[in-house]
C-alpha cells in the first residue's frame, strides 16, 4: 500500500532475477497510498533483503499514477485491497492486466502477499521467500510467451 516493504522487495528481485536469465523487462514498483512517498524501504526490509543478497537503498516510495497503466502492460498487487484499489483506478481493461502477484508462484491460495510491517522481524524473512516464488513464477511465464 505505501511501497516501502513487500513491492519494492518483489520489484529488487525481479531485477536481479531477470538480468540472471537474460529477460529485458522493466520493473517498477509503487503503492496505492502516498503516505510514504519519497521515503526509503522499511529498514528491517532493507536488512532482510540485504541479508538476501538483495539491494533496496536506493529505493523512494512512490504512489500508482494513471500514466502507469500505459506505461506497463501487467500490473501485479500484492494483496487483494490493492488489486481492488488498481481495478477500481484502471476501469475496464483491469481484469485483463492487473492480478494477484502470488498467483504467478504455483502456490496455493489464498494468494495475499503477506504484509510484514505491524509484524516481527521472521514476517520480513518470509517475505523473500514468497518474492523468489512470485517472480521465479513470473519468470516462468513470461519465457512460455
């Protein structure tokens, strides 16, 4: 929602993950409030992804924009109140381009992206886990088409 734990955490490791395999695909993260924009990731986010082998310092948290739905053509929300929020934004070419990250990671539903800030440090760890998952999923997917 604020762009400051899960999406910038999903949007480092698509990156890294993508330039490993050859895939040139842009990758942007936002959120659907603006209350953080401007700030950095959440530092125990930045510590776990870190940890991971994963770089968020130079990440600044932004807010969705309507240029965004024509500058990409799929748009991933990490839970079901942002997907709401992304379909209500983007009208009638939602159903189409816009889903639920974890449903591109094989894993059984329920297909919420955990959000880890009100939680304890394991919330974040288990937030690198389910990131690898999505975007090995979404990498998966974007090879087969």
């Amino acid at each position: 929602m604020g762009n400051i734990c899960r999406s910038p955490l999903v949007e480092a490791v698509a990156r890294k993950r993508f330039a490993e395999v050859g895939l040139k695909v842009e990758v942007a993260s936002c959120g659907t409030g603006g209350w953080h924009a401007g700030e950095q990731a959440d530092p125990r986010m930045r510590a776990a992804a870190a940890g991971a082998g994963y770089e968020l310092g130079g990440h600044r948290a932004r807010q969705l924009m309507l240029e965004d739905f024509d500058r990409y053509d799929l748009l991933l929300a990490m839970d079901s109140d942002n997907l709401r929020e992304m379909r209500r934004m983007m009208g009638a070419d939602a159903a189409r381009r816009a889903s639920l990250f974890l449903e591109w990671a094989g894993l059984a539903p329920p297909h919420e992206f955990p959000d880890p800030y009100y939680g304890e440090l394991t919330g974040f760890v288990q937030s690198i886990v389910l990131a690898e998952q999505g975007v090995r999923g979404l990498i998966e997917r974007l090879r087969a088409d």
